[in-house]
C-alpha cells in the first residue's frame, strides 16, 4: 500500500485556515473489467462482451443525466473525481448517478481514480482545479485503454472542446455526446440529449445581430453577489417560491424577513422562476401592488380557465382566494414583488404532451413544440424532436435545461414515453409520477425479508412469555367490504363486576418488519400505500399486507393490543398494552356489522357486542364532541368499477353509517392512549400527530360565506365553531353537512412531527380536540404507525428502541418524508377519481342537482354533491366581463338577470347539465352548464 | 456527510479497518532519560520521561510505591489555526490523568518506592487520536527509560460512522459527531487499561467497535515493538557487542 501525504488544501470557514489532509494512494482498486487479467474481477461491474467503454466527463453527467438512465449508453466507468464534482454542482443530478452506479441492471462502475496510485494527479502551480480535474479524467481514460489494452476500445465522452482537443493529442478516443449517440443508430436517443445554448454568443452579441428579432423579455437575473448583500441589507427577500395551483400566474414567497407571504403577479415578475425554486424577491412601491395585479391578468394572453375538479377536503388543496377578492377599492393588504435572481433552481422532469400543432412538411426532420405540462403550476416547455408525429398525441415526460431571458418559454428535452392520451393507464401512470409515487413492484432484496410462505403461528410465538394468549376472546373485524389488509380487529366483553373490556387489536407489522432491512427501508421511503380507484399501491409486500399482517376470519394472527377497563358510561378505568394472539371469528363489512346491529332478532353473542360496543362509542363520541371535537364532513365519493374492463360504472357519494362511527370512536381512542404511553416515557423521540388551530384568515372564505346567507358562525375555539355548526340548520336537510363542509375545507391537514421539535402545547389536535395524538392502528398502509408501534414496543420494555430514535433529526426528516408522502397519496387519489369521473361522464351527459359556492364576475362556482365535484358555470363567455344578460355583485354574492327575473345567491340550489367537450383534440374536460 | 463512500473508501482513501501510517522513533531529547516521537499519519506526539529520580515535593513521597507524574500539553501551532490555550485547561487536566493512569497501571511501581517518575507529552501536530498517540509515545519514552514494566501499553481509537465501525479516526471523521471509543490495552497480557468512549452506541455495535479498536491496538503493540527491537540493535552495536 502506497501513501503521499501531498493533498494539501486551502479552505475558508469564515477565515482563511490552510487544511492538510492525508491523502492514501492504493494499488488494490481494480479496473472492473470481467476481461482484466490483472485484476480482481469479483467485484466487476462492466460486461465481458463490451467493445467500448466510455467514460464520461462531469459536463456530460450534469446534462445529459436522462440520456445516461436509458439503458442504451451502458458500460460506463465513472470517475470518483467526476462524482465528487457533480455532488458539489448537483445533488439531485448526483443522486441518480449513484442509484444508477448501483443498479444491478446497469452496467455502471465507479473507478476510485483518486485514490489510485497510478491514476492520482497532483495540482500544477498555476493550474486551475478545474483544469487539474480535466486531466484527471484524462489519465484515468489513458490509464484504462493501457490496462486493457488493445481488446477493448476505451472512449472519452466530453462536450468540452478544450479537454476534447488534448485528449486527441494524449492520444485518447474521445468524442462529443451527439456525435456518439449518431453513431449509435438510434434517432430516438437523439431527443435526450440537451442542446448546448444555442451558440457561445454572449448576450449583447445576440441583441446587437438581430435587435428586432430577438427582443428581451425578461429582465436580467442580479449577481449572486449583489443578492447576497441586498438580503443582508434588507432589501431583498428570500424564500420558496410557490406557485397558485389554481392560477399559475400568481405566486406566493413566503419570507421570513417580512414574517408575511409575498405575492408575486404575472410572469414578468417571476422572472422565469419555477414552483419551488429559491428566489430573490425585491418588494414593488404599495401603490402598485394593486395594479400590478390587474396589469398580470390583462397581460398574459394565455390565461387559462378553471377547470371542473374534485371538490376540496381541506384547505391545502383547495384554490387560495386572496382576500382581497371582495372589495377592488380598498388598499391590498399583501405585499407583492418582483424576483430578481434565482438562488436554487428545482428543476426536474414534468409530465404532460405536447401543444397541439400541424406536423411539419417535412418528414423525420427536427420539429419544436411546445410541451403543455399537467401540473398547471409550470410553464410551457419548448423542446426539439426528431419523433413529432409519434409524440403528439402521447403523455411524455420532459426534462428543463434552461431558460434565458430572450426566450417567453424554458427549453428543455424529451425524456420518455408514457403512453397514449387519455388511455386509463397512462393517465394513472402520469398521477403516480406526478405525485412521485413510486410504483415499481418490490425489489428481490426486500422479497427476501418476508418470512418464508406460507405462514403460521409457531409455537414460539405462543409460548413466548411477551405475547399472551388472547385465541379464546371472541375478536372480529369490520371494514369495508372488499377488504383485504385487514388492520385492526376488537372485542368487548362484559365483567364479572359490570364493566366492559374493550381491546383493540392491531396487526403486528413490527414483528415481521423489523428495523434497518431493506423492507423497513423500502416501506420508510414509500410511506403510505396509496389507494387509487383501479387499483392500490402497498407500502409492504403482498404476502405481507393480505395475508401474513391481515387480521383475516378464522385464522391465527399476531397483534399489537391494547385493551381497557371501561364501565358501562364508557369511563376508561385501565389500559393495558400488549403484544397477543388472536383468531378473529368474523370479518364483518360496514353493512353486515350495520344490519345486525339494526335487526332486533338477532340475539347471538357476537351481536351482542357489537350492540354493547356501540352504545360505548356512543357515549365516547358524545364526550368528544363535548370537548369541542368538530364534526367535519367531505365530499367523498365511491366508484363502482366494472371488474373486467376497469371502466366505472356508477358513482356516488361514499355513505357513513353507524358502524363507521364506531369503529372510527375506537380507533381514536387507541391513537389517544397510545400517544400518551409513547410521549410518557420518550418526551424528546415520539412521533406524534397534530392538527395545527386554523387561523382567523383561513375560516375568512367560510365566514364570509355563512354571512351571504344570514349565518353567525363563532370561530373563536374549536368547541365555539362545533356548537355554531351545530345551531347552523337551514331549510332544507343537506344545508348542515354543506356549511360543514365548507368548514373542512377551510382548516389545513394535520401533520406529523417529532416530539422534540415542539412544545406541548403545540402537539394539540384542533380537529379531535385532544392533546396529543397519534397514528397506531393502521400499521399495513402507514410508516406512521410502524414507527409507533416500536416506540409502544420499546416503552413496554419488549424490544430494545431502534438507533434513529436517538438522533432526533432523523425523526424530523422521517416525519417530513411520511407528511410529504401522505400529502402525495392523497393528491393522487383526488386525481384518480378526477379522471375516472371523466372517464364516467365520457359517454353520459348528466342532468344534475347543484349548489351555488360562490359568486365570480362572469357567472359562479357550484358544488354537486352527487359526485363530488366542483367546477365554473360560466354565465358570460370569456373576455366580456361587462354587461350582457346578467348583473353580477360580488359583494352581496348574487347574481341577477337583466329583466329581473332570475337571481341566484351563494348556496342555493340549481339544476345543471354536465358534460364532456373536447375543446382541443385528445384534452377532453368536463363542462357544466346551467339549464 | 459521507464517510465511507458506496466504493468503501474513506475520505483519505482509507478503508474502514485501515489505519494511518504509523512512524516512531526513540531518543529525540538527549537530556530526558528516555524520549520518542510517535506519528499517526499527521498526528504527531513528542514524549519525555524523567525518573525515577527523587520525589521533589516530599509531602508526595509514597513508601512503598513510585510517583508518576504526567503533563499533557498541546503545542500552540500543533492545530490549523494558533491559538494561544491556558495551560492547566480541563481537557489537557483530564487526558493527563488518563495517561498517567493508564501508564500507572504497567508501570512496576512497587519496585521503585520512594521515587518519582515524570512523563511529558506533548502534542506537535492534531488530527485526530492525540489521546492514543500520547499514549503509545508515552509508551516508547518509559521502555526508552528503561523503566520496569508489566507490558507494553498500546493504545488505538475507532469509531462509527454511516452505520460502518472505522479504526483510528483522524480530525475530520472525530468531529463527525458520531462516537469515538479510544482503547488501551496490554498487548500480552490481554488485558484493557483504558476505555473511553464519547457519544452513545448499541450495546452490540459497540462490542464490533471495540473488537476493531483492540485490533488496531495489537497492530501498534507489533509495531512499536518491531521499534524497540530495532533501538535495542542498535545500542547493540553501539557499545560493539
């Protein structure tokens, strides 16, 4: 083993410091060709058969990622000087190349040139590290060719022509990107390769050659340096920059300087800023904000119209209506600016199709198109295709390179097909990647840590003294009907001294999934499985979710327990947690539990205790409410799916029955006492879940709303808002769960979040109103309560707790990752019904019952409670604001018809017709039109 | 951060059972009754050892054992930046304990009662395992010395970063905030002097850890005796036998 100690280095920590470091040059890394004859070959990567390997230069690995994912570029040796400078340019980029090195289906293979002895290149005086990196790259190249000699043909792959030129004069192969991929013979590979910038023009140049063609639309981004001083100096802002899901020309920076959101109207103020990206915001003059709003609108003249969609069931995924909405006259309360520079980019691949537009004469040359991205949120992408007929009317994916500020759209390239337009598979398969759901059948090394198949209770699973033994209990469950990943099971049982024991079973997840394997990794990253009308997406293999887990009839299974002493008035005298066995004896669905409860003939135990159960969760509900718990509603809808062809048949609104309720009551109650055990004895590492109290500006829209139709909502506490929605009974039966509803809709999701990172008082749950909570009694679709069950484990002193339980910000990034994924799997619920509802309408237009949410300048927005959905009735056409039949106040929110014969206000009832127009080829949509 | 990289080298190159290179030499201070200078890769330690000579202060005399003393100190320009430190800070006050203890304990004070025995290290360059490195100095000095003792004391410390259990950590990977578990141990007699260990770990990581720890502690006993032998050579020829 060689050694230099030569790497020395200057770095700057806030001063000048010299930093030397030892640097070991080695002479056991191996060259992972199978062919080698020097080398170790165990650990080779490359295949035996290759006739060129290519290495890559940094540049190429920075833009051309997605060409080097397709598995035609294969037998490529990375450089360790590449990887390290790409993780300094690009995490994101840096990432994929890692998971590409360790794909077993790639041919990837890192070569250590660093720390190689013969491959090390030490820093010339006067030479660039960038210059010295060039050359590394070179000699590793050079080293490889004389290694293996003349069999196989080593190729450097570089853009940059400086390094290109002297490898041709070390006497190394290398060739461009573009000339490679042509000389590979596959067209359709040319799409993904990025264009470099059109030419090495600076900027003035262009402006000075073709002033009247090329006109600069967007103003120049500031230096980073002038950015760095103006945040210090308080001019500038910086924050995320989001953008509106419903208007894509209104953004929102939220800015820690100002303490409020930042809005930013129009493109031009964007400044060719993505959703995401970290921006630097400069505040307009006050008495522009209001006018650069209505200079935003009138501006872009693609603005595009509302789109009929799901109803919202809370306020995160609801439009965001600026406040400001109702009166034009008063001074806009919002800040509002302009970005001036771009400190983060977050950029990555969309999914979407391209703009409709008539093929090009000729035939197989090179087209642009514009690609329509599906998230409204990102602009038009301008790209080139060799493929443009193949390409139309297909769901692709699509990479940003850039964006300069000649250009009205990004430019970026084609990634990859998905499929046809408006097939159902495709569509699902543009919800899962557009909510980064990850979809892909489970890899063999997670396979491996199921338990062998098929399984059953071993006798040292009885006769381990921490599971007791809970077979003779007479447990079932009840779910919904088709169910297989049956979680949760209960009994009750009536005491000697008159109480009740009521336990609730959970399936014992952690048993079989245990921490640190690549399942619980695997499970962690997915976070929640994801329920789509066609089909579900697990979070835990097969085997494991219906079958090994699934608290099925008749069959023993292992559970995670918790069961009270109750006395008949529903007083929890004791809880008692543990670890048993059961055997359910009946797997009931809603209806079935809900039918034998209701027939008064049934007599038999198991009835019984449903009936004892249910008065329990009557009383337990009751005290809840009284606590100020609110009783929310949503528009959720069930879809019947034809079994053969997938294609629904029938929808409607999802019916919640007394059994519902009572299920739900327990559950609630094991969260709570879980959450308590948990957070007892770990205050710092629980994770717990929180419904954060909505604030005054949320509950505006609702408020506003109640006031239109003569309502008084008191939304000081959750206990206020529950007994003013209680008091809120209109003429009609479906006036109540309408206006709860629209209280839902108004409140944000509840989160998870470690203990540690908040005080006490925060860990409140506004919408059950208890103190704290947490999620336990779904462990097969959610990470959340595998983490829970090994903290209840760990307090019950059965397991030892799990190492990222001492490391508090591993907790925080786990509970961000599972926020993030349980937003993600809602999202694509929402939008799997959305299209299915498309789907449905396709062939059915629809007469249909509606209500009034909200009166708009050219007609208003209705609810239809039958499916579920809202959407515009546009009154006027588009454009003609003024005038016309109609008079519009949008004070008062009523809508009156010249002559004064018909009026409508917020919340009434109309009858509308429903259906699916296709204004452009292949982008149907639903319209809603008033009769 | 990452400190094993997916290729499993560390960020000097190393891999994770590897130690730096080790470099000693015996007698760098004539007027000290025996001296060494022991480099782990860029940590470089001095050690001086004076005894055993009367006891100076003679309320601290013991009758039936020798004193040891020991003085720990870091050179001002033995770090990055020079930084003027107090002398007699907590640190350097709890590491002299640990050495004089360590080296206590193979000293054979029993047979030198009455005495005193005054070992000096000093650190001249830091990059991680000082504490380690003063120890095997230590070590060197006293055998240098000629002074009895039971074994050799060689010391050696690992740690465990990205779920993998390094040897001898330098300066960058110490101050990664995982743990770090400094060993001591006789080499012969098999027994463990000294173990300290910062930060917290599983019990059974900690087992592999300080399994490594020990490995790498028998490596530096080999060494420094390949040294000792080497001297012992030397004089040999020295005085023409």
């Amino acid at each position: 083993m060689l050694q230099s100690k030569s790497f020395v280095k200057k770095t700057k920590q806030g001063r000048v410091v010299k930093v030397v470091r030892e640097h070991y040059l080695r002479d056991d890394i191996y060259c992972g060709a199978p062919l080698c004859k020097v080398c170790d070959v165990a650990a080779s990567r490359l295949s035996s058969t290759a006739s060129t390997i290519l290495v890559v230069d940094t540049n190429v690995v920075l833009h051309q990622i997605d060409l080097l994912e397709n598995p035609a570029i294969d037998d490529v040796v990375v450089l360790s000087v590449v990887l390290e400078e790409v993780k300094n340019k690009n995490l994101g980029v840096y990432n994929r190349l890692r998971a590409l090195c360790s794909n077993s289906q790639r041919r990837f293979f890192v070569f250590s040139n660093e720390y190689h002895k013969d491959t090390y290149v030490k820093i010339e005086t006067g030479e660039s590290p960038n210059d010295r990196n060039d050359r590394a790259i070179r000699v590793a190249a050079q080293w490889y060719q004389n290694h293996l000699g003349s069999a196989v043909r080593v190729l450097l792959i570089t853009n940059d022509r400086d390094n290109k030129k002297k490898a041709v004069t070390d006497g190394i192969l290398a060739e461009t990107v573009e000339s490679y991929v042509k000389s590979l013979g596959q067209p359709a590979l040319l799409d993904l390769i990025v264009q470099p910038p059109s030419d090495d023009v600076t900027m003035e140049d262009a402006e000075d050659l073709r002033p009247s063609k090329r006109k600069t639309i967007y103003p120049e981004h500031k230096p980073m340096s002038e950015i760095t001083s103006g945040l210090h100096r308080g001019i500038y802002h910086q924050g995320k920059l989001r953008v509106n899901r419903y208007n894509p020309f209104e953004a929102y920076v939220g800015s820690e300087s100002i303490g409020d959101e930042i809005i930013v109207y129009g493109r031009t103020n964007m400044n060719r800023a993505f959703d995401g990206d970290i921006v630097a915001v400069e505040l307009l003059p006050q008495d522009r904000w209001q006018e650069e709003k209505s200079l935003a609108i009138a501006n872009d003249e693609d603005e595009e119209e509302d789109d009929v969609h799901l109803a919202p069931s809370s306020a995160d995924d609801a439009p965001r209506v600026p406040s400001s909405a109702g009166d034009k006259n008063a001074m806009p309360t919002r800040p509002s600016g302009r970005v001036i520079g771009i400190i983060k980019r977050n950029w990555h691949s969309y999914c979407g199709s391209l703009d409709p537009m008539p093929m090009p004469a000729g035939e197989g040359g090179i087209a642009h198109a514009l690609f329509v991205s599906k998230d409204r949120r990102i602009p038009k992408i301008r790209m080139q295709t060799r493929q443009l007929g193949n390409l139309l009317d297909k769901r692709i994916i699509v990479a940003v390179d850039s964006w300069d500020r000649l250009s009205r759209h990004p430019s970026g390239h084609y990634v990859r097909t998905i499929g046809e337009i408006g097939d159902r598979d495709t569509e699902s398969e543009v919800v899962l990647i557009e909510n980064d759901i990850d979809a892909r059948p489970f890899s063999s090394q997670v396979l491996a840590c199921l338990p062998p198949l098929p399984w059953s209770v071993s006798a040292e699973d009885i006769s381990n003294p921490i599971r007791q033994d809970l077979r003779h209990l007479r447990v079932f469950s009840v779910d919904p009907p088709g169910c297989k990943d049956i979680d949760d099971a209960l009994h009750c049982m009536l005491l000697p001294s008159g109480h009740f024991e009521v336990g609730v079973h959970i399936a014992d997840v952690t048993n079989f999934v245990h921490p640190g394997t690549p399942l619980d990794d695997e499970a962690a990253t997915r976070g929640t499985s994801v329920y789509l009308v066609e089909r579900r997406i697990d979070m835990l293999p097969k085997p494991l979710t219906e079958d090994v887990c699934s608290l099925r009839s008749d069959v023993e299974r292992l559970t995670f327990s918790v069961i009270w002493e109750m006395t008949p008035e529903a007083e929890i005298i004791s809880t008692r947690y543990t670890k048993a066995i059961i055997k359910s004896c009946a797997a009931l669905s809603y209806v079935e539990a809900q039918a034998r409860m209701d027939d008064s003939r049934l007599m038999d135990p198991l009835t019984t205790d449903l009936r004892n159960m249910n008065v329990l969760a009557k009383i337990m509900r009751q005290k809840r409410i009284e606590r100020g718990a609110l009783t929310l509603a949503s528009a959720e809808v069930k879809f019947q799916i034809d079994t053969e062809t997938h294609d629904p048949l029938d929808i409607g609104m999802y019916q919640i029955r007394e059994a519902n309720q009572m299920i739900e009551e327990f559950m609630l109650a094991a969260n709570i006492s879980v959450a308590k055990k948990i957070l007892e004895h770990f205050p710092p590492t629980s994770l717990l879940r929180r419904h954060p109290s909505p604030t005054k500006e949320m509950l505006e829209p609702l408020i506003q709303t109640a006031a239109a139709v003569g309502l008084c909502l008191d939304v000081t506490s959750s206990k206020a808002l529950a007994d003013s929605l209680d008091r809120a009974v209109g003429e009609d039966p479906y006036f109540n769960k309408l206006i709860r509803i629209l209280a839902t809709r108004c409140m944000t999701q509840a989160v998870y979040f470690c203990s540690g990172d908040l005080s006490p008082p925060e860990f409140c749950h506004y919408g059950l109103a208890a103190p704290v909570y947490t999620h336990f009694t779904s462990p097969i679709r959610r990470y959340a309560d595998v983490i829970v069950h090994r903290l209840l484990a760990a307090s019950l002193g059965i397991c030892r707790l799990p190492d990222i339980f001492q490391e508090r910000p591993r907790l925080t990034s786990i509970a961000d990752n599972l926020n993030y994924r349980h937003k993600n799997a809602q999202m694509a619920s929402r939008a799997s019904v959305e299209l299915h509802t498309l789907i449905y309408f396709r062939n059915r237009p629809t007469d249909t019952e509606a209500r009034i949410l909200k009166i708009r300048s050219n007609g208003f927005i209705v609810f239809v409670p039958k499916y579920g959905i809202e959407g515009p009735v546009h009154l006027m056409a588009r454009g003609q604001k003024e005038g016309g039949k109609w008079i519009v106040d949008e004070q008062q929110q009523k809508i009156k018809k010249i002559d004064g014969q018909d009026s409508y206000g917020v919340l009434q009832t109309v009858r509308i017709h429903m259906e699916v127009v296709e204004p452009q080829p292949n982008r149907p949509k639903l319209q809603l039109t008033l009769i | 951060m990452e400190y094993v990289n997916p290729e499993g080298l560390r960020l000097d190159g190393r891999r994770p059972m590897e130690m730096r290179q080790l470099r000693a030499e015996i007698g760098v201070i004539s007027k000290a009754d025996g001296s060494a200078v022991f480099e782990m890769g860029n940590t470089k330690v001095i050690a001086a050892v004076y005894g055993p000579r009367e006891v100076q202060n003679r309320s601290q005399q013991l009758n039936d054992q020798a004193l040891v003393r020991c003085e720990y100190s870091m050179a001002n320009f033995s770090t990055g930046d020079r930084m003027r430190k107090p002398k007699g800070d907590r640190r350097s006050t709890e590491i002299s304990l640990v050495i004089r203890q360590t080296m206590e304990a193979c000293i054979l004070t029993h047979l030198m009662p009455r005495s005193q025995i005054d070992i000096f290290v000093q650190v001249l360059q830091a990059d991680g395992g000082t504490r380690s490195a003063c120890i095997n100095a230590a070590t060197l000095a006293l055998a240098d010395a000629g002074i009895p003792m039971r074994d050799l004391v060689t010391s050696c410390s690992s740690g465990f970063l990205n779920g993998t259990p390094l040897l001898d950590l330098n300066y960058l990977e110490d101050s990664a905030g995982g743990a770090d578990v400094t060993v001591g141990i006789l080499p012969k007699l098999d027994k463990v002097t000294l173990l300290q260990m910062d930060a917290k770990l599983q019990m059974d990581t900690f087992e592999n850890v300080m399994q490594l720890a020990i490995e790498g502690c028998k490596a530096v006993a080999s060494y420094i005796r390949e040294i000792l032998l080497e001297n012992t050579k030397q004089l040999e020829s020295r005085r023409g036998i």
